[in-house]
C-alpha cells in the first residue's frame, strides 16, 4: 500500500509550460522572466571539462542525471543560513529561507532564488511522471520538482546536496 501511495505522489508531474499547453496531468509553475536578478549567459562545457572541474558524485549527479541516497547528502538536513548555488557554475539557486524539511531525506525548497535559476523538463524515467529541474545557466540535473510542499506555493523541489555548493550567509 506504502508502494501505492508513493507511486501515486511521485506521479503527480508539475510542469513550467504556458498555461494553455498543460498536460492535464500537470500543475503549471508561471515563471515571470521580465522580474529576474540572473546573468542569462549560459555556460557549455564538453564532457571532459565537466569530469575535470567536478567531483565524480558531482559528475553523475549534474551530467548523468543521478540521484544520490537519501539522507545521505550534506544538506538534507542543513539549518544554516545562506545561498545554494549550482556545484557546476555557481549560479544562486536557492536560500535558506526557501528551505524546509519535508521528510523525504533531500534538501527541499519551496521556490527557487530567482524565477529564472532553474529549468524544467518532463521526465518520464523509472515508470513514472515527474518534472526534472536543471540549472538554468548550465544545464546540470539538480531533482525533480512536485506539487506536495508547503503553501502559499505548495511546491516541493527536491534537489540533490552534491548538484550544490553552499554560501554560509555571514
């Protein structure tokens, strides 16, 4: 039955698409991009950069689109104050503020830093609908994004710790 219920949670797929192309399976995240604080400049790397400049966790994580353990990571449970960034080019994804313990063993964030930090894609991987979030500026793969978090979004975006560095707010 726990299988069931997860499975129906993990299906519920959000997706930033304009209103009128929804799946009717979907929620629609409206992104207002003429109110963004992000440099636009997006970043391409071959794949040996990217296996030079990064750990191999973050590697798989941001360039092969893997999903590390839960409550494995450093941050699933990180109370300090700061800004999240992209591990792969420390572009500002998310603040502390932002952040709240949903119990799933993933750092999770109700909104992103900026509207425009982060893309979405539909992923239909491992038999399921979910949306995927990658950095905007760098195309890594950051987790996935569900409509079970806290109001007034009540969006969850579950992200893994090695897809970011932190920025201890001082």
């Amino acid at each position: 039955m726990r299988m069931i219920t997860a499975a129906l949670i993990i299906s519920l797929s959000i997706s930033c698409l304009q209103p009128d192309t929804v799946p009717a399976d979907s929620v629609a995240v409206v992104v207002d991009s003429t109110k963004t604080k992000m440099d636009s400049t997006s970043i391409a790397k071959s794949d040996e950069e990217w296996r030079k400049t990064l750990t191999p966790e973050q590697y798989y994580i941001l360039r092969q689109k893997g999903t590390e353990r839960p409550y494995t990571g450093k941050y699933w449970n990180s109370k300090e104050t700061g800004l999240y960034k992209c591990a792969g080019c420390q572009a500002p994804l998310f603040t502390s503020d932002q952040k709240f313990d949903s119990h799933c063993g993933w750092p999770s964030f109700s909104l992103p830093w900026d509207s425009a930090a982060v893309a979405y894609t539909r992923d239909t991987s491992h038999g399921m609908i979910r949306t995927e979030v990658t950095c905007k500026k760098c195309g890594g793969h950051l987790g996935h994004v569900f409509d079970d978090g806290p109001p007034p979004t009540n969006l969850r975006y579950c992200i893994n710790s090695d897809a970011m560095i932190f920025e201890k707010k001082e």
